[in-house]
C-alpha cells in the first residue's frame, strides 16, 4: 500500500514541473525553463524555483534548464567538455582561497580615456552600449568643477544582490568576488531590483557569436559565453586574477586611475606604474572612501577624491569618441 501511495505522488509532482513551473512567465524572464523531467534522474542537489502564481517551490537541480525549451546544452555535452565545466564551475565558486580582493580609484587622475572600458568589453564579448565599467560625469556642488568616476560592480562584503536570488546564481566567493552563474541564471532581475548601485545589467540580445564560439565551455569566471535572458556585470577580471595577474580594466589605463590588491596583505599594485603600496595607508593618507557607504553594503571598491588633479576637465561626448575610436579601428 506505501508503494502505491508514493508512486502517483512522484508522477504528479513530475508532471507539475512539466507544465506548471514556466520559469519564462511573469515576474521570472528569459532563458530559465524548466527542463524534460522524463527520464530525467534526480541528482538530490535542490534549487529554488518560481511557479506562475508567484510561489517559491523547491526542486530537484537536475529539472531546471538553462537553454529556453528542450535539453539543456549542459547535458548534451561531451564528457570531456562536462568535465571542463565541471572543473571551471567548482573552482569559479570557490575562489582564490586565502585572499580579499580590492579595488582603489583615484578620481584625480581620471580624464574619460575609456580603455578600462573598451578592454572590458572585449574580454566579456559585451555590445558597444553594455558595461561592466562606466565612466560617470560628476559634480558634487554647483560651486565645484566636475570629475570623471569609473564605476564598476563594488563586490560589497554584504551584498543585497546575493540575499534575493532564487536559484543561487549570484553568489559571493571566499576571496570576496561576486560572480553571476549564468547555467543558474533564470532572468528574474531580481538582483538588479536589489543592487543599490545599478551594477548589473540584463541581457536582452542573443549574443553575435559564431557556431564555434557557441561551443566553447562556459567559465564562470569570465562569464563568458555570454546567454541572452541572464544578468551579466563586472567579475574583477577574475579569470585574470587566477593568473596571477591584474584586472583587465586596471592593465589598460593608460593615467594610472586604478589600484588593485589583497585586502589581507594590506597591499595594492598601480596598473599604469605598476608601483605597489600600502592600501591602509593609501586610504587613510589620501582620505578614501566607498560610495553610499551609509548603506551598510561594505563596498570593496574604494574612491581617492578627486584633489591635485592631474589633468584638467574636459567634457567628452562619450558616444562621439566611441564612434570616432570605431571608425579608426575599422
């Protein structure tokens, strides 16, 4: 008699996720469907879900797909390339144990050159309007002159962004990096609902790519290939980073902005000097701080005022060089 109980049980609960969970619909955006449950063998790994009327369920990983309908790619790999992903995706959440990245800009040396942003795009295959980083306009009075501020995801040691994904795909490593698991990724946005600092960003397109680069295993740590449907943003250049090497972004300025470092080797590399310093007392000797620090997110991207500049304000029309520098290259 319990063997006749628990076997309707099991297949009703098959055909809800079937037809009930529509990842797709409402609130929930994009390229996170349910996957076939038929013949599907449950791997005991559990993920959270929502259902149409708005529910948060939990359910067994091996029925959420990443791909829109059918199989997920993931599935249909080689066993080689499963377990590449397998490897890139374990140790992508991990981290780089026994460190504490940060980040030091110095809002003095900053004149919208825009090579952070260019190389970034390049390295996360992002379009011309997508950023990880982007160089603001700022002006802090009427009565003061304006400044450029590079703005990157912050990789807060309290991310709010982290505490409201459903499926865990945002997440927060041991070294302090916030990456984005696009397998995961289900398009919920609500992440970026949660981000006070507008840091992530909706992919709304399919990537150009070609077949071949559609092959290629995706790497968490460079997010890279990029999925339509999911959330992309800044990663600290983290692929680099196993490498022993600095940020894209902190490499390809050109006036020396960026200072990047381990936190708990209170020391700090200048990407254009290569000059390494004390990051406490660079801190604290230049007055540094984080922005809407208030907020209780512990930003760990910290801000040099923009004092002694080295080169004056001019206003740039950002789309006009963009399209000047694009021109050129082609």
């Amino acid at each position: 008699m319990k063997n006749n109980k628990e076997k309707p049980s099991k297949e009703s609960r098959r055909n809800f996720l079937k037809t009930g969970l529509m990842l797709g619909a409402g609130t929930v955006a994009g390229s996170g469907l349910l996957a076939s449950c038929s013949g599907d063998e449950e791997t005991g790994e559990k993920a959270k879900v929502l259902t149409t009327d708005g529910q948060l369920v939990e359910v067994d990983s091996s029925n959420i797909s990443g791909s829109g309908e059918g199989p997920s790619p993931e599935t249909m790999m080689s066993e080689d390339k499963k377990a590449l992903l397998e490897e890139l995706q374990s140790r992508g959440r991990e981290g780089l144990v026994g460190h504490h990245w940060v980040m030091v800009i110095d809002l003095s040396r900053c004149k919208n050159a825009r090579k952070c942003v260019t190389a970034c795009q390049k390295a996360h295959e992002l379009r011309p309007e997508q950023y990880h980083i982007n160089v603001l306009q700022m002006q802090d009075t009427p009565s003061t002159s304006p400044y450029y501020m590079p703005k990157p995801c912050y990789h807060c040691d309290n991310p709010p962004c982290t505490k409201v994904c459903p499926v865990n795909a945002t997440f927060k490593r041991k070294d302090g990096i916030v990456l984005i698991d696009n397998i995961r990724c289900i398009g919920c946005r609500f992440c970026i609902a949660a981000c006070p600092y507008s840091a992530r960003m909706f992919q709304w397109f399919e990537p150009d790519l070609t077949e071949e680069e559609k092959e290629r295993v995706y790497d968490v740590e460079l997010n890279v290939p990029q999925k339509k449907g999911t959330i992309t943003k800044c990663l600290f250049s983290a692929d680099k980073l196993r490498k022993g090497e600095l940020p894209y972004c902190v490499s390809a300025c050109p006036n020396g902005v960026y200072y990047f470092g381990d936190k708990l080797e209170d020391s700090v590399t200048n990407g254009t000097t290569k000059e390494t310093v004390r990051f406490s007392e660079l801190i604290r000797n230049n007055g540094g701080y984080t922005y809407f620090e208030d907020l209780g997110t512990q930003p760990q991207v910290y801000y040099l005022p923009p004092k002694n500049r080295r080169f004056p304000y001019e206003k740039k029309d950002i789309f006009l060089e963009e399209e000047k520098e694009t021109n050129i290259e082609s």
